[in-house]
C-alpha cells in the first residue's frame, strides 16, 4: 500500500473529541482510510462516550430506543443467516459482541458460542448473557487454528487496526468450507454521498478503513476466500441518517432522515449500493 493517497475528505470526529481527519483515497483497494490513524493506547479514549451505543444496553432517547428495535428485529435475522450454513459442530466466534445480544441469541439456538469484546464494561455484560463466554481482544491471537464453522464480524472490521493481519488470522480460525459474515458501511451509499463528512457511518478515528463493494472482495481475495453471497441492510439508512441529520443540524430531524433512508434505499435497488452490506465469505481454498 505504497502509492500516494489523496485526500477524499475532511471531516471531524462529531461524537468525542470534535478533532478533525481526512479520509485517503487507497486506489489498490477502492476503499478510504483515516488519516491521522490514533496510537493502539490512545483509540481506546476515542470510545469513552456514553453516547456510544453499542457499548450499552440503555435506551434512554429517540435515537437509543430506535437502535434498540431494530436490533430485535436483525438479531432473528441474523439467526437465520447463520443457521442457513450446513454446520454440523455449531461453532460460532462473535469479534466485537458489543453487550452479547446475537451471542445470546445463538447460544438459545444451540450454537456453542466464543465472543471477543475489547470494551470492559460491554464485556461484562456480555459475560452476564452468555455463561462468560467473551473474552479481551488479546485471547483473539491465541485461539486455535480450524476452529470455527463461523465467524462474525458486524460493524467490526472498520474498527480494526493492521487490516492485513487481521484478514489472515480470520481465515486461519475458520475451518475448511467454514464461512465468515462481515457487515460494513458503504462510503458509495447515497446517504454517505448526500451527507459527506456528516455522514455518521464515517465516525472518524474509530473508524480506520471505509470499504466498498470492491474492497471486500480485493481484500480477501489474497486470503482465496471467495464471496458467495452479498446481502443489504436496509434498516441502516435510516439509523444513520438519523445520526448525520443530528451531526449536520444538531438535531435528529426524524422525518428529514426518514426521507434520506428511504431515497437512499429506492436508489440502491438499481445501483446495489446500499448504506451498509452484509458479506458472506467462504473459506474455499484451504
């Protein structure tokens, strides 16, 4: 990743720190990065908000209740995506679990459930819901190899700093033919288009990468996994639209985002390029 980077866009972290960033332009992977990226001691004080919901389980506005709802709803579905691999063993490694709902949600289906959660707090509760089966960020690297039919990563692997060595210990942990769900935001969305550097989905400097359709599929690549299926999120438009409309006016504007969710959407039924996809990754080549 050598080659000169333009600068796509300015922006500032509206969550936290108020600092601003650019967003660079990498052309061998199709995909941004943030710029400055913050020392591995230092992003951890990025994530120190109460605001920060999928670190709690609190609904205490507009914005947390309506994340809470439509969590119900994609926790069924994402149970169903899961269940639709043929895997006879049931092994599921959740990265990033946040407070342990999917994990708990699979664990009630007899999936035998491993998370790895970096934040203390959300772990803890995690750890509540799931017989302490979430674990620091540090036992990720000494998991054994081939051990899992699954591994899900939602709204994770743009956190995640070293992508490459990142990708190859993904696809060291699954097993042959296990398969790997990724879902991330979509910086060619129309609502990243409308927004611009208020689209909430950028959240710079937690976020360090901003993937389209090509990157995930460049990326893991290298590692011979073939992408087998790619799945909308359509209930995502209108959560981050929700945020950007409070990052761009200072307040939610709930009928404003509505209408930018649902265009962005109706656009995407063309362009297939929705505010978030999921990715499903096989490991093919072992």
């Amino acid at each position: 990743m050598a080659n000169k980077k333009q600068t796509y866009l300015t922006l500032k972290d509206h969550s936290v720190s108020k600092e601003e960033f650019q967003l660079l332009y990498n052309e061998e992977l199709d995909m941004l990065e943030t710029s400055p990226q913050p020392k591995s001691q230092k992003l951890a004080e990025y994530y120190k908000s109460e605001n920060y919901i999928s670190h709690t389980d609190t609904k205490r506005n507009l914005l947390e209740y309506v994340y809470h709802k439509v969590r119900e709803i994609s926790l069924r579905r994402k149970l169903k995506l899961i269940n639709s691999f043929q895997s006879e063993s049931k092994t599921l490694l959740d990265i990033g679990c946040g407070t342990g709902d999917f994990l708990e949600t699979a664990l009630k289906d007899n999936w035998k459930i491993t998370g790895i959660e970096p934040n203390e707090s959300a772990r803890q509760i995690a750890n509540s819901k799931t017989n302490n089966a979430v674990f620091e960020t540090e036992e990720l690297s000494k998991l054994k190899s081939n051990s899992f039919d699954v591994i899900t990563l939602w709204h994770v692997l743009e956190h995640l700093p070293n992508l490459e060595m990142h990708t190859a210990l993904l696809k060291s942990l699954l097993k042959p033919n296990g398969t790997l769900v990724i879902a991330v935001p979509n910086y060619k969305s129309y609502d990243a288009e409308y927004y611009k550097n208020f689209w909430a989905a950028y959240d710079v400097p937690r976020h360090l990468w901003h993937f389209s359709k090509n990157s995930i599929s460049k990326l893991f690549s290298k590692e011979q996994m073939e992408l087998m299926k790619l799945l909308p999120m359509k209930f995502d438009a209108y959560y981050v639209c929700l945020l950007s409309e409070k990052y761009k006016s200072g307040i939610m504007n709930p009928m404003k985002a509505f209408w930018v969710g649902w265009l962005s959407n109706r656009k995407a039924k063309r362009t297939n390029e929705y505010s978030s996809h999921i990715y499903v990754l096989k490991n093919v080549n072992y």
